[in-house]
C-alpha cells in the first residue's frame, strides 16, 4: 500500500507540475501613415494641441501675452495675394489670424479646408482699422465689406515658424 501511494504522489506531482505551451497572441495595430508637406521651421506633428486646447489657451492669456505652443487646426481662408497669412477655424466661429515669422515663408493658396500642425507663438493681437481693411482686400472681400471695417478688434493670432500640411 506504501507503494501505491508513493506512485500515486509521484504522478499527482507530475500531473500538477505539467505546464501547457501558452500562445500569446499579438494584435497588430495598424497606424495610419499620415504625410505632410513641411513649409518653415522643421517641425513634427506630436504633441499638437486641439482646436478646444487651444481655445483655452486663448481664454488664458491677455494682450501682450505669448505661449509658444503647437496646434492643429483647419484653414479657412488665404492671402490670395501671397499666401502670407492664414485663418484656423475655432469650434466656436471664431478664427485665429495666423502670420508666419519673419515674413520668412507662404503658404499655398489653394489650402483651405486642409489640416495643418502649427508651431509657434500664440498671443492676442489688437489689430488696427488699416490693418483689417487690407486682409479684407486680401481675402477679395466687396468694396462694401471693406468700408463696413471702422473699429480696431482683439483678435486671437499666432506667429508660427513652421506648418505642416496635411497630404491628402
């Protein structure tokens, strides 16, 4: 009987010792490869604020204000002129003005709709009657609307050295 059990011990421990191959399955995730056409500054699309970020950012800071930051948006409108300055539709209607450093680069003129990544300073920007009549020119605003421009206004504004536009 002492036999019996020492077998019967033995297999027991065998049985409860025995390890199954485990697969371990890998999902794969497949990342959509997004491409850009870089204009300025070298710059990378990560860690881009939000249009809402963003917003808040704006909310934060009061005239004469800067924050360097990153942001993603899309455009509304383009110095049909020169490409020199640019809108970013906000969730709210508003616009940010955007102008690029130094003068130093354009954008195309046929980008509004697109996403872009922004680097560069965010602020808030009094703008002049002369000044808001000329990007009213720019944009191919009526003589009407342009005539309509009689006071200054806050506007939100950003001075990027850098943008990368969104392939499509």
């Amino acid at each position: 009987m002492k036999k019996y059990l020492i077998v019967f011990g033995v297999m027991f421990s065998i049985i409860a010792c025995k390890t199954e191959d485990k697969k371990l399955e890998v999902a794969e995730v497949e990342k959509e490869v997004v491409n850009y056409t870089s204009i300025g500054a070298a710059i990378t699309a990560d860690a881009a604020k939000s249009i809402s970020e963003m917003a808040e950012t704006y909310k934060s800071i009061r005239s004469g204000d800067t924050i360097s930051t990153k942001m993603v948006g899309v455009v509304d409108e383009v110095c049909q002129n020169k490409g020199c300055w640019m809108k970013i539709n906000m969730e709210d209607g508003e616009q940010i003005m955007v102008k690029f450093k130094d003068y130093g680069f354009f954008m195309p003129k046929d980008i509004a709709g697109q996403e872009v990544i922004l680097n560069g300073k965010a602020f808030i920007n009094e703008v002049p009657v002369d000044e808001l009549r000329h990007y009213a020119e720019d944009a191919g605003k009526s003589a009407e609307e342009i005539a309509a421009i009689t006071e200054p206004k806050a506007t939100m504004s950003f001075e990027a050295d850098g943008v990368l536009i969104k392939s499509e």
